[in-house]
C-alpha cells in the first residue's frame, strides 16, 4: 500500500507522479521593469509636450486664425485657414527677408566654419600657452548674447565707435555701419560670425583629439606636406563632425534675433530684416500686434529648418550604407 503525499504549496505533480516545484512567474518582473522604464522616459516626454509640442500646436493655431488683442485673450479668433501664409507670402516684406535670412545664414556659416577650423587645426598643435589661448577664443561664446550685441554696436557707431576711429586714423573715411542700408547687415553678420567661432571651434577641435596621431606619421613617411595632410587625412576623418557642425549652426543662425535686433532693430527699413526679426516685429514690436501672420513667419522658420534637418539624416544614412 503506497501512500500519497500532500505536494507542497508551488510544486507540480509530473506523469510519473513525482511532485515538481513550479519555476517562479517572470511576468511580475518583466511588467515592474516596464513600469520602472516608463517612470524614467516619463520626465523626458513630458518635457517634450510642454516645451516642444504644446508651442508648436499652439503656433500652428494661431497661424491658421485671425487674432486680435481683444479675441487672443477671449479665444474666439476665427478659423480663416490659409489666409495669414497668403498675406506673408504677398506682403513687400517677405522678399527682402528671405533674401537677408540666407545671406545672413549662409555668410555666416562659411566664415564660422572655415575659421573654426583653421583655429582647431592650429591648436591641434599643442604648442606652449595653446591652452590659454583656446580658453581665450571662448570668451565670445561665454558672454550673454545681449552683452556681445552691445558690445560691437558700441564699437561700430558711427561717431565713437572704435573702428571707424581705427579708420580713420589710417586715412580712410568713417562709415555708417548701423545706420546706412548698404552696411547694416554686413555689421550684423560680422558680429554673428564672431560669437560663432567659439563654437565651431570647440566641436571641430574635439573631432581632431579623436584622429590616431599613426595617419599622420604614416603620411609624413609618404612625404605628405601639411595641407596634403589636412585635405588627405584631417578633412575626410573630420566629415561626420564638420556635418553635425554645419547643422547645428544652420539651424542656430537661422534663428538668430537678438543680435540682429540689438544692433539694428532689423533696419534702417527693412535692410537687415530676417524672418526671425519679421516674426518679432509683427508679434511684439507694434501698438497693433498681429499674432497670426506672426506665428505663419515662425511657421516658415521652421519648416526650412526641419528641411535641412531631413536633408542631413538622409545623407547620413546614405552615408551609414556605402
């Protein structure tokens, strides 16, 4: 006579009749690790909706309405659909402000570029005070942004400014920076370049720490000389570093408005208006602000931003396949 044990509490009996323990459930610590992982991403995506996705709904609606002071703080604007991008598009200043914002942009760019790397390559060299002179070259990128615009409208008025006085002790006439049509975006395209460079700097002389001094050696055992040993190795190494660098800076320049609206409030007339300044002035700058056709600018700053944005992901995944 056999007798039958009780199984203990958590054991399975088998065919053979031999009580097994059952293995523990994972399900409970597969669903708190979720739980744990969403507690983290949690922060970041509200962040995400309050900062990023909340302002640009409410951008995209008010471009698509017709505010006013009194309807913006009532919330009864009327739906009008693409009317504000028609009166962007056709008014007299959307030209001249296209046409400023891709010089601006563009000028920019090239000349914070190709500075910002002459000077990495040059610090690269680690020679003696190299890093006090580095440190130095930050300054401009440290200071408030509204303290470098008053900075150098200070230094180009027209009758005390430093550098016509510098002008005109060589002999050579005074000229209106910030007041002649002719010069007032070239005045605030030399002070967006060199606040700039910093930047550039930084990123492109980070880039070359991360290039194996071997290349080099095996270069100069080829009889490179150094600009072959810049455009053969340094440039192509840098490529992915120079990329990030230009996208950073385009979608930064593109927005600039403090600089601009510092040193020339966009004018004299619309000279050195860009869409950025344009955006402000409709919005802010007047008695009688006009909130839609505001937000439509903003709405078209955007846009050739995130362009530029694609342009450069697919490139890179091209890039990433080959």
């Amino acid at each position: 006579m056999t007798t039958t044990q009780a199984a203990p509490r958590g054991a399975v009996r088998g065919e053979d009749g031999v009580a097994h323990t059952a293995a523990p459930s994972r399900a409970p610590k597969r669903r708190s690790g979720q739980w744990a992982a969403w507690a983290f991403l949690a922060p970041v995506v509200l962040y995400l909706i309050v900062f990023y996705a909340f302002p640009l709904y409410r951008n995209i609606e008010l471009s698509v309405r017709d505010y006013t002071v009194r309807s913006f703080v009532q919330g009864d604007a009327p739906f009008v659909g693409l009317d504000n991008y028609v009166k962007v598009f056709q008014s007299p200043t959307f030209a001249p402000a296209i046409l400023h914002t891709g010089l601006f942009t563009v000028i920019s760019i090239a000349f914070q570029f190709t500075i910002g790397m002459a000077l990495a390559v040059f610090f690269h060299q680690n020679f003696r005070l190299s890093a006090t002179l580095r440190a130095l070259f930050l300054v401009p990128w440290l200071l408030p942004l509204i303290v470098s615009a008053s900075t150098w409208s200070w230094m180009l008025n027209s009758d005390s400014g430093v550098v016509n006085a510098l002008l005109e002790a060589v002999g050579l006439p005074g000229i209106n920076w910030l007041t002649s049509p002719d010069w007032a975006l070239t005045s605030v395209i030399i002070a967006n370049i060199w606040i700039g460079i910093p930047f550039n700097l930084v990123i492109l002389y980070s880039g070359l720490q991360n290039i194996p001094t071997e290349l080099y050696e095996a270069a100069s055992l080829d009889g490179a000389n150094g600009w072959q040993k810049f455009w053969r190795v340094t440039f192509p190494l840098l490529r992915p570093v120079s990329a990030i660098t230009l996208l950073l800076g385009l979608i930064y320049t593109l927005k600039v408005f403090d600089i601009i609206w510092i040193m020339t409030r966009g004018g004299p007339g619309t000279s050195s208006t860009t869409l950025a300044t344009w955006s402000y002035q409709l919005g802010f700058a007047s008695t009688l602000p006009d909130f839609s056709p505001a937000a439509a600018v903003g709405n078209v700053l955007i846009v050739i931003a995130l362009v530029f944005g694609v342009i450069y992901i697919r490139t890179q995944r091209k890039q990433d396949l080959a």
